[in-house]
C-alpha cells in the first residue's frame, strides 16, 4: 500500500501600493457675473490619488480664509465661498490642485456687478476770472468697468442740484461762465450700466473779480462751450494790427488748407475760438480783406462768426467761431438709414443761413458738403462756413465771376454770364439731389466734363433709387437745378416748400452717400496731385523742393496711379461671380483673369479692383487681410463704381500691410471670393522713372480724371531700345541734401535715399526700372 505524504502549502500576504495619480478635474465652474452682496460659489470636482493639497488665488495672489471667505476640500470636491460679495472680488480665481503625481490648474473669471463707488479727491484749480478746472479720482475697484461722470453745481443759497455736463469719460472738467462774486459748489457722481455712485465730497469755490490770468492751462477735457452758446459777436470786427498771441492762448493744431493752418485757441475768459491763419505768400490780401468784409454783415446761427482779425507783415490771423462736430454728411453716413424727414431738417437749416445771406445781400458761391458742419458731437445743428469766394451783390450792377467747385457751381457761373442769388440756389439743390440719393447729377471722368454736364443741365431721376422717394422731394429739386436761373426757387419759394413742411418718414440706406464721399475724396486727393506733379514737369528748370517730405509723398502717391493704370504690379484685378440658384457651388470666372499679386514701396499706395459678375442686385461685400475683416477706415478706403466695380485702396503702404487679401461677395444665393497677395518691399533707396514716350500721354492723363490708359503695347514697341536706354545714369550727387530734382527731358523723379549724398538707379527683380 502506497502512501502519499501530504505536504503543506504557505502562502504569505505582501503589502500593495496603488499607483499615484496625477490631480484631474471632473467638473468645472464657468465664468459668472453676480451682484454685489450676492454670495459667490465655486465648486469643483478633483480626481486624484492621494488626496491633493488645494490652494485658491485671486488675480494670482493666495487667498487666505476670513470671515466672510471660505475654502473647504471635502469628498474630492473643493469650494470657494464668498459671503457678501463686492465691486472688488471681481477678477481671475485660479485653483491650483497638486500631489506628488503632479499638479493641475485652472481659471475663471467673476465679475461682480455693482454701482461705482464715489468719486474722491475732488478738487479745483483757477484757470481764468470765470473758468474753473475740476479733477478728481475714480477707485481703483471701478477700473475693470466702463465708468462715466457726471458733473453738478449749485450756487450757495439755491435749494438745488443742476447738471453742468454728463457723459464725461475722463476725471477733469472745465466749467466756464462762471459768475462773478458767486459762491459754487460742485460735486461728481460716477455711474454705469448698473447704476449710479453717491456723489462725491462737495468742492466750493468763489469767484472774484480780482483774479486776472491770461494764459489758459490746457487739459484734454471737453470743453462745452458749444452747450453754453458761443461769445457775443462784435458788431463789427476791426483789424488789429498785431500779434494774436498778445490777447489768445493758442492751443492744439485743427488743420491745415489751402490758406494755412487753423489752431484752436483761447481767450482770457476761457472762451473757445478757431484761429485761421492766413498766409499772404498764398493768398490776396483783397481777397482776405473782401471775406472779412462780407462776414461783418452776417450774423446768424446757421453762420460760422468773424470775432477779430489780426494783421502781420506775413499774415492774417482771423478769429472764428469754434464748430467741432465735423462734417454734416460724415455725421449723416455714421447711421444705416436717413429719413427724408431728417433730411428735410438739414436742407432747412441750410436754407436758414442762405437766407440770411441773401437778405443781407450776399452771395456765396461755394455751397457744398465740406462747407456745411455741424456745430458739436452732441449736436445735429449746422453750420455753414468759408466765406472765401463769397461776394457782396446789388441788383443794379452785373457781376460775373469765374468761381466755384465744378460739381455745385451754377451754369451761369460756369458760362461767364451775369450771377444773382439764385446760383446759390442751384447749389443747395444739388446737395439736396446728393444727400437723398448718394449720387452726383453732374460728375464726369474729370473737371471738364463735369463742367459740360453742368452748362448743359441735363440730369434726370431714372436711377432706381428715386422709385423709393416722395414726388414731393423729387418736385423740391426740379425746382432748383433749373438751368434758367429765373425759372429757379427763390429761398422764401423754397423754404415754403410743402416737402420741408410735410415731415414724410420714408427711410433711405446711406451706403450710396457714404459711397459718394469715399469717391469724391479719392478724386479730390487725386486732382491735387496731377496738378502738383503737372506743375513740376511743364517747368523748364530744375525744380528745388525745399521739403523734400512733402514732394516724396505727392511723388509716392502719383506713381502709385501710374503704376495701376499701367501694369507695373501696382494693383490687382479680382474677377468674382457670385452664384446663382442653378449653379451648384460657387465658383469664379477663370476664362477672363486670375488675382494678380502686387508689389509695391513703402510709403506707395496698393490698390486691388474686382468686378462684380451678378444678376442680383443686392449682395454685400467684404474685404479680408489675412482671414479678418478689415475696419480702419482711414487706412483702407472702398471705392464703388457703377459697373459692379469694387476696390480697395490701401493708403501709405508699410511692411505690416504685406498680407492675402481677400474679396467676399455674398448675395442670396451664396458668396464667392477671391484673393491677391501684397508685397510691401522696404525703401531703401529708389528712382522712377516715366518712359520718355509716355511724356505727352502721361500729362494728357494728369490733366484727366486719372482712368484712362497710358498707351498700349504696340506703342511700347514702336517706341524702340533707345527708350530703354538709362547707362547715362549712375551715380548722381546731389548739390542740397533736402531736395528733388525733375528732369524735364526723361521725365524722371529722384527721391533721397538714407544715404544723403548719393541717389542710385535701381531695377526690381524683372529687370524694370523703378
């Protein structure tokens, strides 16, 4: 018998170590906005092993428990408790969760929305016998919200508070008009969206008559002079002979013109003027004496007012009043739609000041868009300005005058024949025609055509748009742009008009009149360089431009025209054809031309142009760089035209602007787009040249609108190798360091380069001169 021995088996327990794990969050707390005194909560849900250590910060800073701030870490769940909460726990809460597996965070925001807190520190300065400057700081708990002011006065013994100004976006004021011998007390209340603070400490201040300061300290608040009303206008304003300086502070520069420069500047009162200094190397001193004399027999609220003139051997200084509320039209275009209502309004206003004129037996004889302003930001009241050509009229005697923007002069004007005051009639129609329908009756390709079609007075109402306006309108300004001048409304026909009394509430979009002023500008802007540049090439000698800065720009700009009439890469040509209901994706026409790329300088302008290829008649388009919409208005300016063309104008070119752009047109039945490259290259040095052959052509274009073709290719050929023949030009040393030299006979341009005592003649990458 066998027998099997048993044996025993002993197993022995070791001790298990888990894994550490790293702290992940399961639930997280999103950005949130409460009132103030409303309890705050943030939880949030953390997996981890082992436990982690939790710690909460605020704008980067530890938060340390209080009594009213509480953190507990419980179940794997961590809360953050704010019992009251106020403006100043608004911010970036981050919890930081960590172990010996690693460490997690994460962010959010809270915003506590609650009235801002009192202004403090009110204080008062002195500036003039009747000017004050208030000042005053914002609690650095409010900074995180949009916060406005809001400025009180009182005299001492008045039972209540009125409102000086509201609105205010900056923690200074000045208050004007004070009275003399007058005990004020002031106060600032802050406010938002949410509400209003309690006002701040009270400021008392007495004026005195003893107090003289002339010079007014300058601050960058606004000052409402245009709510108290300008100064009282002399009766008559005599000519000073001195220095401005002796009796005005002036302030920033406005402007500049023709004329000169305008500053504003001050009284010793704190009153606001506009200086407009005239300089007598470019103007008539008859001509200045004739304005002066005509605003001295106008006084109205619809005029801009002559307060003094001042006299120097080299100037004329006169003191205006200070209309800060820009142009009317630029005003009306910041708006979707205009109300013919509203446009009857502005016409009124207009006739307004005709009439006064008129009634004092002036003649303007410059309406137009640029000369009528409106008097503030706040304020839709006009002002009509530049009494420059204006002229003083008698029935009895014949005057004729050659005179006048060629889109808004009459055509007797135009024709040399006798004027009366129904040639500004004519003008104010023509306004009228603009303001309603974003079109210009008269505008041609260049001045000359223009003037054409104003002597033949030929203008109609077909456009479409006109189908949307009332026939009242349509009949106010058959009324004016009659070509007789007899047959036009006199101001009493026309300011009795049944279109400006009927208050008719039809709507029109404004996208035609903002895309009349962009054209009208480009065109403006062109026409003052053709003739710049005219000028320079018809001289026989050499010119010497003693700001060699401004003839750069002028030279940058003028063969940036000829450069996108002529192919030389300044511009590109998109072709884009929105879809429609039977195509099946969108799709662009690749039989007629693909984006071209453009190259051009620094300091050059770029241009791209796109045909529109559409049966529908309402589609939007939009302009990209590089992916994003493109806003900056003064940098990037659309140009419409009535053949379905769009540019886009880039004004200045630097390096940042090399970029895709891209053209998107979308209409109802989809969008479609297309896109060019720009290559800005730096200006380090460069000539231009104008072919020798192109010399005729090229002024016959200056002259012109700008959109006609320098010549075409086999004129190129024609032309031979001896155009192309620049080995007479190397290295040039120029005699005065600030100065461009235009070379009648090759019709060339030098522009300095960094290196002041050398220009070079360079070639681009295809071998063409540039």
């Amino acid at each position: 018998m066998s027998s099997i021995k048993k044996s025993t088996v002993s197993t022995t327990a070791s001790k298990f170590t888990p894994k550490a794990k790293a702290p992940f969050f399961l639930r997280k707390p999103k950005n949130t906005k409460v009132k103030a005194g409303e309890p705050i909560e943030l939880k949030i849900k953390i997996s981890a092993s082992p436990d982690p250590t939790v710690e909460w910060l605020k704008d980067n800073t530890v938060i340390e428990p209080n009594a009213s701030v509480h953190v507990t870490f419980e179940a794997g769940q961590s809360t953050l408790t704010i019992n009251h909460s106020k403006s100043s726990d608004s911010g970036r809460y981050t919890i930081v969760a960590s172990n010996e597996a690693g460490e997690k965070d994460f962010s959010v925001t809270i915003t506590v929305e609650a009235p801002p807190s009192r202004p403090v520190d009110l204080r008062s300065a002195k500036l003039t016998t009747d000017s004050i400057l208030l000042s005053w700081e914002q609690s650095e708990s409010d900074s995180h919200q949009e916060t406005k002011y809001i400025v009180e006065s009182m005299k001492v013994g008045d039972s209540s508070w009125s409102t000086v100004d509201r609105e205010l976006m900056e923690c200074s004021y000045v208050v004007n008009r004070l009275e003399c011998d007058m005990v004020y007390k002031f106060r600032v209340k802050a406010y938002s969206k949410v509400g209003s603070s309690e006002p701040s400490e009270e400021c008392i201040i007495r004026t005195v008559y003893t107090f003289k300061q002339k010079k007014l300290i300058y601050c960058s608040t606004r000052i409402r002079h245009d709510i108290l009303g300008p100064p009282k206008k002399p009766r008559k304003t005599e000519l000073i002979k001195g220095n401005l300086k002796d009796d005005y502070t002036l302030l920033e520069e406005l402007g500049k013109g023709r004329f000169g420069v305008v500053y504003r500047c001050a009284d010793e009162s704190g009153n606001i003027f506009a200086a407009k200094h005239i300089d007598l190397k470019n103007s008539k001193e008859e001509d200045i004496h004739r304005e002066i004399d005509v605003m001295n027999c106008l006084d109205h609220d619809r005029l801009v007012r002559l307060y003094a003139v001042y006299q120097t051997p080299t100037d004329y200084v006169m003191v205006l009043e200070f209309i800060s509320g820009g142009e009317l039209f630029d005003r009306i275009v910041e708006k979707e739609y205009l109300s013919e209502k509203e446009a009857a309004e502005y016409i009124t206003q207009v006739l307004e000041g005709v009439q006064h004129m008129h009634q004092n037996n002036i003649i303007h004889l410059d309406l137009k868009p640029e000369n009528i302003l409106c008097l503030s930001n706040d304020s839709m009241d006009i002002k009509l300005i530049d009494f420059g050509l204006a002229h003083k009229y008698n029935p009895k005697d014949k005057i004729k005058v050659i005179c006048g923007t060629p889109e808004f002069v009459a055509p007797e004007v135009i024709n040399f024949e006798p004027i009366s005051f129904s040639a500004d009639m004519w003008s104010v129609g023509v306004i009228t025609y603009i303001l309603l329908s974003g079109l210009s009756p008269f505008m041609g390709e260049n001045d000359g055509e223009t003037l054409q079609n104003v002597t033949n007075a030929e203008w109609d109402f077909d456009d479409e748009i006109f189908d949307e306006l009332s026939e009242n309108s349509k009949n106010f300004m058959e009324g004016l742009i009659q070509k007789d001048p007899k047959s036009r409304f006199t101001i009493e026909q026309a300011l009795n008009h049944s279109w400006l009394k009927k208050k008719i509430e039809k709507k029109i979009k404004t996208s035609r009149l903002k895309r009349f002023l962009i054209r009208r500008r480009w065109k403006v802007n062109s026409y003052s360089i053709r003739h710049l540049i005219v000028i320079i090439l018809i001289s026989n000698t050499v010119c010497i431009i003693n700001d060699l800065f401004i003839i750069q720009k002028a030279i940058n700009s003028i063969i940036a025209v000829i450069r996108f009439h002529h192919g030389f890469g300044g511009s590109s040509d998109l072709i884009v054809s929105p879809i429609k209901e039977t195509d099946p994706e969108p799709k662009t026409q690749q039989d007629k031309s693909k984006p071209l790329d453009s190259d051009v300088y620094e300091g050059s302008a770029a241009r791209f142009d796109c045909w529109i290829q559409t049966s529908d008649q309402d589609y939007e388009v939009m302009w990209l760089k590089d992916g994003q919409p493109i806003e900056d208005e003064n940098k990037y300016q659309y140009i419409f035209e009535d053949n379905n063309k769009c540019s886009l104008v880039i004004a200045d070119c630097v390096s940042d602007d090399s970029a895709t752009y891209r053209c998107v047109v979308i209409s109802s039945h989809g969008e479609i787009s297309c896109a060019a490259k720009l290559i800005v290259n730096c200006k380090c040095c460069q000539i231009y040249y104008i072919k020798n052959f192109f010399h005729t052509q090229m002024i016959h274009f200056l002259l012109s609108s700008g959109e006609e073709e320098f010549g075409n290719e086999e004129e190129e050929e024609e032309a031979g190798e001896d155009v192309l023949d620049y080995s007479r030009f190397t290295e040039w040393k120029p005699q005065h360091n600030k100065m461009a030299n235009i070379l009648r006979d090759w019709t060339q341009v030098f522009v300095k380069n960094d290196d002041p005592e050398k220009y070079y003649v360079m070639k681009d990458e295809l071998g063409r001169y540039i």
